[in-house]
C-alpha cells in the first residue's frame, strides 16, 4: 500500500466510494489518511463516508463524495454500509470527533486531532497601551464566545457579514468564525481606506451585518452624500471598546435607520464581556451593557471586595470565554487570572475599572494602566475623551498624562478636527470647563491632523507625548 499521502489521495479519487445524494464533493481528510494507513489493506476497494449532520441512502458512486453522518453514529453507518456493499475491502466513516474504519474483520477509531480544551489559536493584543502579548485561546473558549455573540446578534444563514477588520484582529477573526459556524456569508475587505468603495460593495452584495470601530464610525460620519447608498437590508450595526459618543450614535441612526446598534466591551482575553441590547440604548447611551450569555461579571476593590452599584473599581469576568494565559509570560499570567469562585477555576482580573448600576449595566471608566493622577485626584482618560467627541466639530480625540512639576502629572489632550471645521483650543478649553470637573479640564490641547492607530483602528496612545 503506498504511504504518501497524495498517492492515496489520488487512488481514492478512482475509486468506488459510497455516496448521500444531495451532500457536496469533499477532500480525503488527514483522519481518513490516517485510518487507511493503518490498516495495510489495498486501497483499491475503499468507501469513504465524511462529515456530519444527515444520513441518507447510501448508493454506490464513482467518485469520491461525503456522506454526512450523525454525531456518535459512525460505526452503526459503518455496519450498515459495510452489509449494503459488500464487495467493499475498506469502509472508513468520519462523524463529528468519531472515525473508525472497517476492513475485513479490522475495526479501527482514528484517533481524536484534539478535544475542546486543546489550544486553538494564540491571538497577539493590540498592543495600544504597552506590548503586545500572546492570548492562549481553547478551541471551548472560542466556540462559546462565537456562540453567545451569534446568539444575541441573531445570526443566521441568511446574513451577509462585512469584515473591513484585520483577521489577526480578534473582532475581525470572530466574523469569520461567527459566520461559517451559522452558515452565513463573509465579505472580506482589506480595510476602509476607500470608504465609497466599500460602501458600494455593501450595498451590491446585500450586507445584513456592519461591525466597526470608533475610527471607522468617524469617517462615516464626516462623509457627505451618504443618501445615495440604499442601506434598508443592513439588520445590525456593532461596535467594540468602549461605549460609542453619543453624537456618533446618533450619526449611525441617520445613516442606517432600520439597523440595531450594539455597543459592545471586551478584551482579546476573554473575547467579549457585555453589550447592549439595542431597545436600551436610548436610556443608557454611555453603558456597555450586561453580560453576555453564558459569562459573569462584578466590580472589586483593590483588597478584593465586591463592590455596589455606582461604585468604581476592576472589572472581574468567569466563564467559558476566559484565556488560558499569555504565551511564554508566566508572571503576567498571574496578574490577570486568579482563582474563582470554584476550586481550580480561574477569573480575568481585566486591569479596567469600571462600575455597575442599579440595574446590572456596566460602565467602562478607563484602563487602570491609563489613569492620570492630577493634583492628587484619580482622571480616567476616557472621561475626558467623551467630553472632547462629543463637542461640535471634533473628530477623534486622546487623552494622557504627561510629567508636571506642579501638579504630578498635567492632562495633555490631542484632538483632530472633522475636515472643514475650524476650532481654537480656547474654544474647546471652555466647552471642558462647561462639562468637566475642574481637575479634570485638559491644561494643553494639541490639534493635530489625525492620531497614531494600530492595523485594527485602535488609536495607539505609546506614539502620544
């Protein structure tokens, strides 16, 4: 029997297999290979059944198909394929993690590729706020993330899903997955840059779907003439991050006016953590929402108390969706998870502060790596930064602490203008004064033309100073 992989492949092509009518045409499987390797039978005679999901008459057919089988019932249509078609020397059944193989009297289970808790993919953080780290991903972490995401979005087969994000982009890498598992349709595009374009091909190709980011939302909103574009089949609009401006939301009404906006939170270690459902965000444009399916969430002080509604402190997630670690980072491993509420369990400690209201609805405040320390009070940057979009005219904003003699560290605020708007640092100064804190009121503002961002959209504050 040859033992490379592509002569068997080959002879498989030539040879009688055993056929569902109405399943696709599939490729010989590594499993399959495998199975028949170890069986040392000529392959001449050999049937191949693959896949999951029906099962049909099997007939005989003259070139190699997939017969979709149940879960668990790969040996029983072994059994009765092998009775139907007996001149058959080798039948080999693939189900879903279940393959055996019958030649003669040999029986053989391939052996399982992995099991869920098995590492999928090491996703890198970003790296917006210091240096990118390797996020260790199970194959149950990944499946549950995409299936409480597909569940409150309502994911279908009858969707078409855009993705303008970088696939080493967890939100964007998520698109894909979400859409194959549901059976929906992906339409890939390299990025934004020509947003025409890309708005044409939504409308063309009949998108349902439209994640995006502040960045994306912000070019979008700046654009004339969006009226030209026919948007009534686009179901869903989503957003990660933080809570969007709210004059952004309201751009994103005008634009896609049958759409429901989800404003989502989360971090490539634990993929999602809340959204919003849309019915709320009226009441609660500035929250990120309530858990998602499947996870739990609490606020704890820094001696690790749970804290009460109103009451800021680090955001805490269990579940499913929770990394294994940080690749070849033992010691910052440590820092993020810690053991839960169960024996050998362990909990995201996510480094962001954050509160909970009355009612279960988090507010994101900033990252606790982020936190500017002025004159002896504690300014989350994104306070700030909320403030500053949501003044007439700006575009983009960020906000970071630099080093004061006086007052530890001084506010120091980038802003971008939308094109064609002219706005002093006075003028924006005093719209701080008439929103802010006094403490928290930026001492220098910078316009700048725009803002350093990472492949994903994240406005990179390392590049700031």
């Amino acid at each position: 029997m040859p033992h490379a992989t592509g002569e068997i492949k080959t002879r498989l092509r030539a040879t009688p297999t055993l056929w569902c009518p109405g399943c696709s045409n599939g490729i010989v499987t590594r499993a399959i290979i495998d199975a028949l390797l170890g069986l040392q039978l000529d392959p001449e005679k050999v049937a191949v059944i693959a896949g999951i999901g029906c099962a049909g008459r099997i007939t005989s057919y003259l070139e190699y198909s997939t017969v979709h089988t149940a879960h668990g019932r790969a040996l029983a249509v072994a059994t009765g394929a092998k009775a139907a078609a007996p001149d058959l020397q080798v039948l080999v059944v693939m189900g879903d993690g279940d393959c055996v193989a019958i030649g003669g009297n040999h029986l053989i289970h391939a052996a399982r590729r992995n099991i869920d808790i098995d590492l999928a993919t090491i996703i890198y953080t970003s790296g917006s706020t210091g240096e990118p780290k390797g996020v260790m991903l199970t194959h149950r972490n990944m499946l549950t993330a995409a299936t409480s995401i597909s569940a409150y979005l309502e994911i279908s087969s009858e969707d078409v899903i855009l993705c303008i994000l970088p696939l080493s982009f967890d939100y964007g890498l998520y698109q894909m997955i979400m859409a194959f598992r549901q059976g929906a349709r992906l339409v890939l595009e390299q990025s934004f840059t020509f947003p025409a374009e890309v708005l044409q091909e939504v409308v063309e190709e009949k998108v349902t779907g439209f994640p995006g980011v502040p960045t994306i939302f912000a070019i979008l909103a700046e654009m004339k003439n969006l009226d030209i574009y026919d948007f009534s089949g686009i179901r869903f609009v989503t957003n990660t991050a933080a809570a969007l401006p709210i004059k952004q939301i309201e751009a994103l009404k005008r634009t896609f006016p049958r759409a429901k906006i989800f404003s989502m939170y989360g971090l490539t270690e634990c993929k999602r953590c809340t959204y919003l459902p849309p019915e709320d965000l009226d009441r609660k444009p500035e929250s990120v929402g309530i858990a998602i399916p499947n996870t739990e969430i609490w606020i704890e002080d820094e001696k690790g108390n749970r804290l009460g509604p109103g009451q800021v402190g680090q955001l805490v997630v269990r579940g499913a969706t929770v990394m294994k670690g940080y690749w070849g980072k033992p010691e910052a491993t440590a820092k993020k998870l810690r053991p839960g509420p169960l024996p050998g369990e362990m909990t995201l400690y996510t480094g962001d502060y954050c509160k909970l209201d009355e009612e279960g609805y988090l507010y994101f405040v900033g990252r606790m790596d982020d936190i500017i320390k002025s004159r002896g009070e504690k300014v989350p940057p994104r306070e700030v930064e909320n403030v500053l979009m949501n003044i007439r005219g700006v575009k983009e904003a960020a906000v970071i602490g630099v080093p004061n003699a006086v007052l530890g560290q001084a506010i120091k605020a980038f802003v971008v203008l939308e094109s064609g708007i002219r706005l002093t640092v006075k003028e924006i100064q005093r719209e701080c004064l008439d929103r802010l804190e006094n403490f928290m009121v930026p001492q220098e503002i910078e316009l700048v033309p725009d803002l350093p961002k990472t492949p994903s959209g994240k406005i990179t504050k390392s590049g700031l100073s």
